[in-house]
C-alpha cells in the first residue's frame, strides 16, 4: 500500500512488507490507514511531529514508541514497550500496549469454547508455559498474570530451557508460543519436537500467537495429539481493535472482532483439490477460482515450470520417487501461502507430509467421480498401474484428507459451483 502523507492512522515500522492492518482498520472504521515504513534515525522526528492522529508500532521501534510518549498506560509501563499511540489534541502523545488486551480478548474466548468455563476463574494458579522470552512474550506474560495464572518462561538462554521442559514443567495445562518459529514463509516449523510436546501431557491447550498459517506447526501437532489449540488471527484483530478504540475514542463489541476475523480466516484460507487423475481438478479449479476471484495455481504446471518437464516425462526419466521429492517441494512452497485455489496432482496423498503441507493453510476438497469415466491420457502412472490399482491404494487416503467431498457433477462449471455452494454455507 503506497503512503498517503494525509493519512489519520497508520503502522509504523522498519519493514513493512504485506500487512493486514490496513485492511482490518478499514473494516473497524480508523481510515485511512497507511503503512509508514522509517529508518531508525527518521522515528523520533515521525513520532513528535508526523501529521498523524493514530499510530500502531511494530518491531523494531516499540520501545521507541514507548520512550517518546507524553504520557503511558499503566499496561505500557509495566512492559516498557508500547505499540499503539495517539496523539491528542494538546499534540502530546499517549502511549498504550494493545497486544496484553488482544491476547487477553483470545484467552478467554479460547478457555469458554474449549474449557466451559470463565477464564479468571480457571486460570487463577493454573501452571502455564510461555515459549519466548521477547517483547510479544511480555505481553503474553502481562495478560496472564492478570488472570492469576502461574507462569514460567522457556528461553534458550536461561536455565529454564527447552531441554528441561518436560522435566521442570509436566504439570503445564496451557502452553503458549510467543517466538516467530513456525511463521510464514518457515513454515510448518515448531519450536518443540512431537516426542516434547507429547511429553507434557496434562496439557489441555496450546496458543500460538504467530498466526500465519493459520494452522502452525505447533498447533497441528497439537491437533494431532487431541489437544484444543488456536493461533494467533484473534490476537491480532482484537489488539486493532483496542488500538481503534483509542483512536476513534470509540467501542467495538465482540461481534464486530469476530466478523473481521472470520472474514480474514476465509479470505487467507487455500481451496486446495485433490482427487484421482482425470477427475478434473484442474479445469474445476480454473472456474473456480475465477469465481471466487482468487490467484489459481496447477501444481503439474507449476512443475513443469520448475523442471522444464511434465511430470510424465519426469517420472520416465528419473521414476516415480524422485518426482515425489520434488512435487513436495512446489507443494511447500505454494501451500505456504494464502487464499489460493491450488489443483494438486493426483499421487500427493502418497507422502504422508503432504497434508500438513495442505492442511496448514487449507480446506481440502476431493473431487469424486466413478472410475470407470476417468481418462488415462498423458497419465503414466495410471497407465501402468491402471486405475482400478491407483483406486485401490489412494482412495482412502483421499477421503482421509479431505475435509469434505464434493461428487463430481458432469461437467467443471457445475462442480466449480458445487464447490463454491458449500463454501458459503461453512465458517473456515
């Protein structure tokens, strides 16, 4: 987004690159908002005297923000960082911290839909681990400390490390990630091993602030082991939202945050589609998309590109292992991403790391259609093996991934509407 000098409100930082704040400021009402990108030397001169009325700040310059204040909030002050300012009509500037009240806001939604109860009142003395030990983390820390919890923190540089975890802290209920592992583009990361977090298993939930992908590494980890997880989309919508309050001198109710954040959810989540070869992914895909006017991407093309092969030239040249090895590559590389239509090739579900892959970011929709109308052209393994064999080994695996299945229509345009039907009626 290109700076408008006239700009009322807007995010401060060093490097910028995509946000969302923009885009969910509109939604709250505080525009126009606009990304103002400063070196370290040009902040203290854009802080006292931008033609600014609202600013949040991010990294690197929150302690900036905090230290050129007129005045702090009592939150600001106890963590000695702030990331949103604004400035009064006097032209001295308040400073207040909005990631305690954003992660406050998530914390007790996330204990009343996953643990039936009210959040001070369960997490009064509940033994909680906080991974991190940075700025995001004190805030983390300043919110639960208001609830009553008994906190420790995991840092790689103190005795309290990620070697003793589960030693010091098996008795941990809620665990709680504040470093950057596991975001876009490293990403499906964690900051613990699966044999760790197993370990700890009075766990009864995982947070993960990072919250693209919208499934971390962590939290899928967590959904492998049957424990309730969320990342961090609420966190950064509801600390807007504080933020616009001071702003506008205005409130926002629950619902409002809940709208903006469901709308990013849909809107950032991949239509990923899988299915037998022949089934039509592709050209579903293309309808598709269009429809739903979102970027389409055919991982076949895609490889070839790449390659400078067909995947049916490739798996002739080199076999079918290697072009596995390489077809999770592109896989990695364009499921990382968000609010795509991406056509998978037909063999992904025969590495199992592909679904992490796809589910991270994505709604897995299988396309269905009977064998016997299924093409073999151009589709090596199909000749080979044969599709009855292919059907055998994979359709399993296909109604295992997918999270729902949509039977194919007789025609692209009528499933692409299929699928579009269905996505109106879920919340993803």
């Amino acid at each position: 987004m290109a700076e408008d000098p006239d700009s009322r409100f807007g995010l401060l930082g060093r490097k910028l690159g995509h946000s969302w704040s923009p885009r969910i400021h509109k939604m709250l009402g505080s525009t126009p908002y606009a990304l103002f990108e400063r070196e370290p030397e040009e902040v203290k001169d854009f802080i006292r005297h931008g033609r600014w009325q609202g600013l949040n700040v991010t990294i690197p310059y929150k302690v900036n923000a905090f230290a050129l204040a007129d005045e702090v909030s009592e939150r600001a002050q106890r963590i000695g960082t702030a990331n949103t300012l604004v400035k009064r009509c006097d032209d001295s500037i308040y400073a207040d911290n909005s990631d305690v009240g954003g992660f406050a806001w998530m914390l007790k939604r996330f204990c009343k839909r996953h643990w039936g109860a009210n959040g001070a009142q369960l997490l009064s003395h509940l033994p909680v681990v906080v991974l991190g030990s940075g700025g995001a983390s004190q805030a983390v820390q300043t919110a639960l400390e208001e609830f009553g919890a008994s906190v420790s923190v995991i840092s790689r540089h103190s005795d309290d490390s990620y070697d003793t975890l589960d030693a010091r802290h098996a008795d941990a209920r809620l665990l709680i990630n504040t470093t950057p592992v596991g975001m876009y583009p490293s990403c499906p990361t964690s900051p613990l091993s699966n044999t760790k977090l197993a370990k700890l298993t009075h766990l009864r939930g995982v947070i993960d602030i990072v919250y693209n992908p919208t499934r971390t590494g962590l939290c899928l980890q967590a959904e492998r082991l049957g424990i309730p997880f969320e990342s961090g989309l609420a966190m950064l919508v509801a600390q807007a939202a504080l933020s616009s309050e001071l702003f506008l001198s205005t409130t926002h109710s629950q619902e409002t945050v809940e709208v903006i954040e469901r709308e990013l959810r849909n809107s950032m989540t991949n239509i990923c589609l899988i299915g037998m070869p022949g089934v039509g992914k592709t050209s579903t895909g293309t309808l598709l998309a269009h429809e739903l006017h979102r970027p389409f991407i055919d991982l076949d093309a895609a490889f070839k590109i790449k390659e400078d092969a067909s995947a049916a030239d490739f798996i002739s040249a080199h076999g079918e292992a290697v072009f596995r090895d390489a077809e999770s590559q592109i896989l990695a590389d364009y499921a990382s991403k968000s609010g795509l239509v991406i056509s998978c090739g037909g063999g992904v579900v025969v590495r199992k790391d592909n679904y992490n892959l796809l589910h991270q970011n994505g709604l897995i929709v299988m396309l269905d259609r009977p064998v016997e109308q299924l093409s073999t052209r151009d589709r090596p393994l199909s000749q080979s093996k044969g599709l009855i064999q292919l059907a055998e080994e994979r359709m399993n695996l296909y109604r295992s991934w997918a999270d729902t299945i949509i039977a194919c229509t007789g025609s692209p345009s009528g499933d692409a509407h299929a699928i579009s039907d269905f996505l109106k009626t879920q919340t993803i």
